[in-house]
C-alpha cells in the first residue's frame, strides 16, 4: 500500500514540514497496517509538547523487507490526551504507550496496565492468587556487582507463573541532558548512555548528527574504522556472556577461556582508541584516531589466532553433556512471541527473526561490505549462547577481511551547521541489537528533542515471557542470556 508515513533511509533526515501530521486515529490506523499487514515494526513512539502545551506524538516505522524508515506525526490537545490503544492489536507498543503515559498523561484507552516505567510510586504489582502461590521479591539491590533493578515472582513451588519486572533506579534524564549540553559535551553524554554499548551509542549519535548537517561527509576509511571497533565491542561482550554463561553452570575451563579473549577484544579496542571501551573514539565527521599500517599486521595476527580459540572453546563448551543439559530448553521464547513483543537483536535471531540493522538498515561500512543475520530457532538458553558464537566468528571475519582492504584517506572531515525544524534518525546494530537515535531540530538548528531508544528497552518483556513456566532457580541463567542493559532502559 502507498504509505501515509514519510520514508527516509537509514542516517538520513528530512524537514519537519515533509512529516505528516495526521489526525490521531488515521495515525493509528498506519501504524497497525503497516505492522499487522505489511510486517513492519515499532522503532520508536514517543512525544514532544509543543509551546501551546499541545503534544504531538511521533512513530518511526522499520519496514525491514524495503530496508527504509517510515515517520510520521499526531497531535493531542491538554484538553483531551487521549487515543485508543494500540498495544490491544499490537503488544510491542505497550512499554512505547506507559512511557507516553508517564511523560506526558496521555491516554491510551484500553491499555492493559498503564503502571510506570521508570518513575517509582506507589502503584500495586501484579498478583496471583490460589492456594500454594507464593511471592518472591529479588532486588533492587543484588549480592553481585551489577546494576539496580527489581524482579517479582509469583510462583507454584518453584514453577514460575509470573515475573513482573520494575526498573528505572538508574534514571538520569540523558534525553534533557542531550538536548541542553554544549556541542562539545554530548558526545560524551552518548557514550555513557550504557557503559558496554560506548560505541554502538556512539556512532548512532554521530550518525544521527552527521544526517542533519549542511556540511558532512565521512571518508570510507573512518567507516571502516567505526566498523573495526563496533565489531571488536560486539566481540568482547560476547566473549564475555560466554565465560558468564559457562561460570552460571560451573563450567569453569570454558568461563576461564572466554574471560581471556574478552581481555583480548578489549585490549585491542584499546589499542585502536586509547580506551578499552572505546571512550573518545567516534565523532560527528568520523574517528579520532587512526590504525598505522605498522599496527595493523599485528591486529590481523592476534584476531586470526582468536578465532582459532573460538572455535576450540565453541566445541569444549557445546559439546559437553553436562553443558548442554543446563541450556537446552531453558528459558524457551517462541518465535512468534518475540516477533509480536518486537524483540531485536541477537535475542531475536535465537528465536529466528533475522533482524539486524546491518543488513536490513545498511550504515557506514556495511553499506560496501555487506553481513548477514545468524539465526537459530529454538530459542532457548542454548540458542542464546550458541548465537554469540557463531557471531563471533562472523565478526572476527568480517573484520579480518576490513583490515585487509581498509581504505585510505582522511579520517575525520568537520560536520558544521545541523539543518533547521529537521527530524533525523539513526539505527545502528550494537552487540544488544537495535540502537535508535532520532534528533529533531528547532528553528535555528539547535536540538529541540532527543530520543533514544536502547535494544533492552524492546527485549525486557522477552526475558518475563521467556521465565513462564520455567524454574525459579534458572532465572540467573536465562537472564544472563539476554543480558540487558539497566541503564540503557532507564536512560
């Protein structure tokens, strides 16, 4: 069908006057046409309150299958901020329609439960009743080093029949923060949206700035740089699950190992950046620093030899019995389920929805050198794992065969002037999955809204649902195979 909604490709923008402002039903009504007949799916739903105190709501659209965005606008009056829901046709609107709710009173009637998101108060959690059901209440505060967030159990025994989660104690107002600090700031605001993720939020600012600029354009040799690093930080962190996942079944060979190369990944990120996480390293207009052919040879050297011990440390840990007994048909999300709850990102692939901006968004390098999804589908714990795996392997291909062609050329070129009432978004694949930037400008180019949208805020649901039915004692395991971010929910 020819779409209400305005297209703009990955990294691009247009002017606020080419976004339709449609009446607030034929809004919806092109939200759940393109998503329920045309499979695309929510990238982001979140508003703005203009100077009049009306609020005008804004959806981006993923139509995946034509690799294109699609935008488009609503407004609610203060007098009535209301609109039928759309999470009673389209569950993966649910968590975009309570953070409308609690930022801005709007209404979406029929909403199932319009409880918080990040804001704390006095609002009751979901109970089972019956006989033998009984309440388990984990953190906020947790026995290990890990960020805050609070976990409800309604349980049969030790069978799982509910699990409510409730974050937002790491709330820090980063949208406000991007949109009042100076230019030289907010890079740094960025990177520190979620600390694992410094690149993949990194770039996705950049590229999100770079789109509205009247002066850009970034050499192919700072995008193959972006790319060297965010495949080396999809590289650590998954490295990294690994060694957790095996430590959680007391595999301690395989954890030990795992925990050595993600040193390496990192080290090497180091090398390239002057930070192991990457800090300082991406910029509007490119990268700070560049890769000397001397360093070169020796990163080809190390990550050849890295994927030979991925590959040995891939088959110590999937090929033991004792192994295989703890992942497989854990912590089960059907692939149905994760499609309709708009799950992205390696989580989705191991319950086999091929989603990856790379391939279906192309940006930056990955518009030359091309990568395909990894999918698994059963959609267990083992899937979890295995996916990161074989991601592994991917990555440190791909990146071998970057350093084996990197162009030349300049590796930093200025991005002056961003584009006057200009709406601009920016999706990059970070390790987690989908990262989404989207900036729109006022009058004089200066940001008047700025929305961000982490994987984990889509895949928190996945890990509730995936609990179902499950042991209580198997939550540490299952939620280790998500492994989401807190602070990048929360922002």
């Amino acid at each position: 069908m020819k779409s209400l909604f305005t297209a703009l490709p990955n990294g691009g923008s247009i002017p606020q006057s080419r976004l339709p402002l449609l009446e607030i039903e034929l809004w919806r009504q092109t939200i759940l046409e393109h998503c329920l007949k045309d499979q695309a799916r929510i990238v982001a739903l979140f508003g703005e309150r203009g100077s009049d105190q009306r609020i005008r709501v804004y959806c981006l659209l993923g139509a995946d299958h034509q690799k294109l965005l699609l935008a488009g606008a609503a407004e609610l009056t203060p007098a009535n901020p209301a609109y039928p829901s759309l999470t009673t046709h389209l569950p993966e609107a649910h968590l975009f329609e309570r953070e409308l709710h609690e930022e801005y009173q709007i209404v979406p009637e029929g909403h199932p439960w319009l409880k918080p998101v990040r804001r704390h108060g006095s609002y009751p959690y979901y109970r089972v009743e019956g006989d033998g059901i009984h309440e388990v209440a984990v953190g906020p505060v947790h026995a290990g080093i890990i960020e805050p967030g609070h976990f409800r159990f309604q349980c049969d025994g030790e069978t799982v029949l509910h699990l409510e989660i409730q974050l937002g104690y790491q709330h820090r107002g980063v949208e406000n923060l991007l949109v009042r600090a100076g230019r030289g700031r907010r890079a740094v605001l960025a990177e520190s949206i979620a600390g694992d993720s410094v690149i993949g939020h990194g770039l996705a600012f950049c590229q999100a700035l770079e789109g509205l600029a009247e002066i850009c354009a970034v050499t192919k040799r700072a995008h193959g740089l972006r790319g060297i690093a965010l495949e080396l930080e999809r590289l650590a962190n998954h490295a990294g699950d690994l060694g957790a996942l095996a430590n959680d079944v007391g595999f301690l060979p395989a954890s030990a190992y795992f925990g050595r190369l993600r040193g390496e990944f990192l080290n090497l990120l180091m090398e390239l950046s002057g930070n192991r996480y990457g800090r300082s390293f991406v910029r509007p207009g490119g990268v700070l620093f560049d890769l000397p052919p001397g360093m070169t040879g020796d990163f080809q050297n190390r990550l050849k030899q890295a994927l030979h011990e991925i590959n040995e440390l891939s088959g110590l840990l999937f090929e033991t019995a004792s192994v295989l007994a703890r992942l497989e048909s854990t912590g089960i999300l059907p692939g149905g389920l994760a499609k309709e709850l708009g799950l992205v990102g390696m989580a989705a692939r191991a319950s086999h929805l091929a989603r990856d901006v790379r391939h279906d968004h192309p940006f930056g390098i990955y518009r030359w050198n091309p990568i395909h999804p990894v999918t698994l589908s059963t959609g267990d714990v083992f899937a979890r794992a295995k996916i990161r795996s074989l991601e592994c392997k991917q990555s440190l291909k791909y990146v071998l065969a970057l350093l084996e062609a990197l162009p030349a050329g300049k590796i930093l070129e200025p991005c002056e002037n961003l584009r006057p009432s200009s709406f601009s978004a920016s999706l990059v694949e970070g390790w987690r999955g989908e990262i989404a930037h989207i900036v729109l400008t006022d009058a004089t180019g200066g940001i008047a809204r700025y929305k961000i949208v982490d994987p984990s805020f889509h895949n928190w649901p996945g890990l509730a649902m995936a609990m179902r039915g499950g042991q209580i004692s198997d939550f540490p395991l299952c939620n280790k195979s998500f492994n989401l971010s807190y602070a990048g929910h929360d922002l």
